[in-house]
C-alpha cells in the first residue's frame, strides 16, 4: 500500500508538467510556422486597366510562385487612392494585405488637406516594382535641340512659353522643372494623356513633362521632340534621348515609380523577406521586358533605400504644392 501512494503521489506532481508539454506542443507550430501559411492579397487603389493594376497582375503569379501561397489583386478605386491606400493602412500588421501604387503613396500626402491615415507612420515601403521617368517633349518647331537650349529660350522669354498637363501628377513635375530652373510658364491642363499629347503635336503647347505613351503617334512624322527623360536610365524604346543627368540638369527627376507597401508594424522578416522575392522578380526577362514595353525599367532597392525615398518625396512635393499655391483636396 505504502508503495502505491508513492507512485500516486510521484504522478500527481508529472501531471503539472505533461500538461505544460501539451500547451507548449500545441502553440509550438503557430510559433514556428513561416510566411505565408495563406492567401495574400494585392490592393491596388485604381480601377482595372491602368498602370498600377498591370503592374500587380504582371508580379503577382510569380510572387504566388515564390511564396508557395495564393496571391490576388484586388482593386480599390475612388478618392484619387485614398481608399485604397487607407484599406492597407488599417490592415492587419501580417503581410497578407500589400499594396500596389504608384505617384498617389507620395503625392496625396501634399494634396489633400487631411487623410484618414498617417503617411509616414501608417504606410511601410517595402519594394520599388518598376520606374518610369518622365520624358520632356516639346513641339517639333519650337527652335531647341537639346535640354539646355530649351531652359535659355524660356528664361529668354518670361511668361511665353505653355505646357501641357495631363492632370495633377503631370502639372507638379512641371511645377518643379520652374522652381528648379526659375522659370516663368503657363500651364494649360487636359483631360488625360492623349489630349494633352495632341497639343503639343498641334503646337496649341509648347511643351509638357510626361510618360511617353500619349506621343507615340506622333513620333514617326516628327510633329514632336523628345529633349530628355527625367529618371537615372534612359528608356528601352528612346536608346538615344539622354537622361536629365547627360544634359545637364542632374537634379531634375520625377516620373512613376509603382512600388508595394505594407501597414507599419509588419515585422521586419516579413518585410526582408518580400523585398528579397519582389527584387528577383522585377529583374526576371519576362518581367523586366513587359516592364519595358510599358515604359518603365526594373528599379530593385533594399527596404531601406526605398523607405528613404518615399519619406523624401512627401515633403518634396508639399513644398512644390505650397510654392505652387495649388489649393488643397478635402
């Protein structure tokens, strides 16, 4: 009898530790499960068909292929992004809601008098997918051949001189090419890119700072003049316009830059760990070359790098927009 008691007494003190073994057993997977254990989605805040949604459609099978796990795009549109972006500001800290967008991460922040989300502290830059400089272009018989001819004969008549715009993105790299250069210009803003191409072709403007794509058309008879791109590549489809750099205006940069975000706090492995799969896929050959074909190149930056510059452009653009008197969005 004696015997039993010892070995009732001997199990009631294991059975504390069993069970300590059994809890730990049972949250030991979810601690050492790596991500992704499951679907990841892709917000971009645009409607179907733009540069934003072709760019994610574009990476998201291959970064589906990488990361072992479902990935589907999912279209946000409506308040110029801010639906979008501040669906993905709000999210989960997880890494399974990324965001897909380009000049609106950087360039509401300066337009709207408030957002309903902090783009510093809310948004985490995580991948820069693709850039796409802006090219100068101006009307074929304006009397410049170069970059530098073109900044004298503006400075040589204040005021004269009209650009076109194809909206608010297009009217501020205009805006900084003046406050850059100290020049006097009239801007005349369209409804888009084509028509905004078309006036300058038409000689209705002397010149815009644009995407390419709007002057197409009008490239093969010369009605237009490529002058530069204002980014650090030249671009796959005009070998021979030189950079901004090369013709002598080395500061002046702006264009598209389509890059994923994530909300802050995600953790910092997750982070390096899209990052990492985001740079191999931007410079595969099928990726790069559809990059290409859109206007755009490969830009792979570290998580570091990139957060450098999307927290440099924000006040970059606010002062654009202050010097510009442009009256804030609500």
């Amino acid at each position: 009898m004696k015997r039993l008691a010892a070995l009732l007494e001997a199990g009631s003190r294991l059975i504390p530790y069993a069970l300590g073994l059994l809890a730990f057993a049972a949250i030991a997977p979810a601690q050492s499960a790596e991500y992704p254990e499951r679907l990841i989605r892709v917000i971009v805040p645009f409607a179907t068909g733009g540069p934003n949604d072709l760019i994610a459609r574009l990476v998201a099978p291959q970064l589906s292929k990488m990361l072992g796990q479902s990935v589907v795009v999912e279209n946000r549109p409506g308040a110029a992004g801010n639906i979008g972006i501040e669906a993905v500001a709000k999210s989960a800290p997880d890494g399974y809601t990324l965001l897909v967008s380009a000049n609106a991460s950087t360039g509401n922040a300066a337009l709207f008098r408030t957002l309903r989300y902090d783009p510093i502290n809310d948004i985490q830059p995580v991948a820069v997918i693709a850039e796409s400089p802006y090219a100068i272009v101006v009307n074929a018989h304006l009397p410049v051949k170069s970059l530098s001819e073109f900044v004298k004969l503006a400075r040589a008549n204040p005021g004269k001189l009209n650009a076109s715009a194809a909206g608010i993105g297009t009217r501020l790299a205009v805006e900084l090419f003046k406050i850059q250069n100290k020049l006097s210009l009239e801007i005349i803003t369209y409804n888009g890119t084509g028509p905004a191409a078309l006036s300058v072709a038409t000689g209705e403007a002397d010149f815009a700072i644009t995407d390419t794509s709007g002057f197409m058309p009008f490239m093969p008879s010369g009605r237009v003049r490529l002058l530069a791109v204002a980014g650090d590549k030249r671009l796959y489809s005009f070998p021979n316009v030189p950079t901004t750099a090369e013709a002598g205006l080395p500061a002046y940069k702006t264009g598209t830059t389509v890059a994923i975000y994530v909300v802050t706090k995600t953790p910092t492995a997750i982070v390096q760990k899209l990052n990492t799969a985001l740079n191999s896929i931007t410079v595969m050959p099928e990726v790069s070359e559809q990059l290409q074909k859109m206007g755009g190149y490969p830009a792979p930056k570290t998580v570091e790098q990139f957060t450098h510059w999307y927290r440099s452009e924000i006040p970059l653009w606010k002062n654009v927009v202050a010097r510009a008197k442009i009256p804030l969005e609500e």
